[in-house]
C-alpha cells in the first residue's frame, strides 16, 4: 500500500537528500541526479540521520563519519550493511511510498536484525566521535 510522504515541491533539490516524517519513523529521501529514491534514514554505524547527509557519486553520505549508502539499494560498504528502501511514485504532486515494508511502528535500531552484528563489528560505543 503506498501512503503520502509529502509533496512534490519539498522533494530535495538535484544531489540533495532529506528527511521525511512517516508514522512512527523517519525517511530518507533522495535525489541522485533527478532520481527520487527513497530509504531508512537510520545508518547501521550508529545511528547517524543519513537525510541530513550530502549525496556523493550518487550515495547518500553518513553526516556523522561518512558511510556511504546506495539510495536505490540500500547498501553500504560494509559486507552485509545494508537498510530497506521502498518503492517511490508521484501522482499529482504528492510523492508516495509503499508503506507495508517500513518497519512495524514504534521500530527501533536496536531492533533491526543487522544491528546487533554492526554494533559487535565495531568495537566499543564511541558515539560522537570519528
Ligand atoms: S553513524 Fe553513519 S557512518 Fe557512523
């Protein structure tokens, strides 16, 4: 089922990201030289909002220690790190998403399956720093 993110007219601009309110979670979108994607915006590192990152050779940048994140499939460089992505359209003016592949309301980071594996990979919590 696809429900409204919000307008076209807020879309980020060309090679821009941004984030969206969706329920009870955050979406990131992106636009890769005119190419609407959209995707979690909870990097697997940390934690980092990945809609406040800049686009660079067409992934999304981590604004906290510059994972880079595919926006059409969701993969980072890391093996197996990878968020959901969600199908876009735009249907008179309004920008959808398929909303049923979001995780269930009240889903925490802490909650996604790779977390935990991310988290032991890399070492003790040193969040905030690079
Ligand atoms: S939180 Fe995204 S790269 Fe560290």
């Amino acid at each position: 089922m696809f429900t409204r993110l919000t307008s076209q007219s807020e879309l980020p601009a060309l090679n821009q990201a941004k984030e969206f309110p969706c329920d009870d979670n955050t979406i990131c979108v992106a636009n890769v030289n005119g190419e609407i994607s959209a995707m979690d915006n909870i990097c697997l590192h940390r934690g980092g909002p990945l809609g406040q990152g800049v686009i660079s050779g067409g992934k999304v940048v981590c604004p906290w220690h510059g994972w880079e994140w595919d926006p059409k499939t969701g993969k980072a460089g890391p093996p197996g790190a990878k968020i959901a992505v969600y199908p876009v359209k735009i249907e008179g003016g309004d920008v959808l998403i398929e909303v049923q592949k979001l995780v269930p309301s009240g889903g925490r980071l802490e909650d996604k399956p790779s977390y935990a594996i991310l988290k032991w990979l890399s070492g003790p919590d040193t969040s905030g720093t690079v």
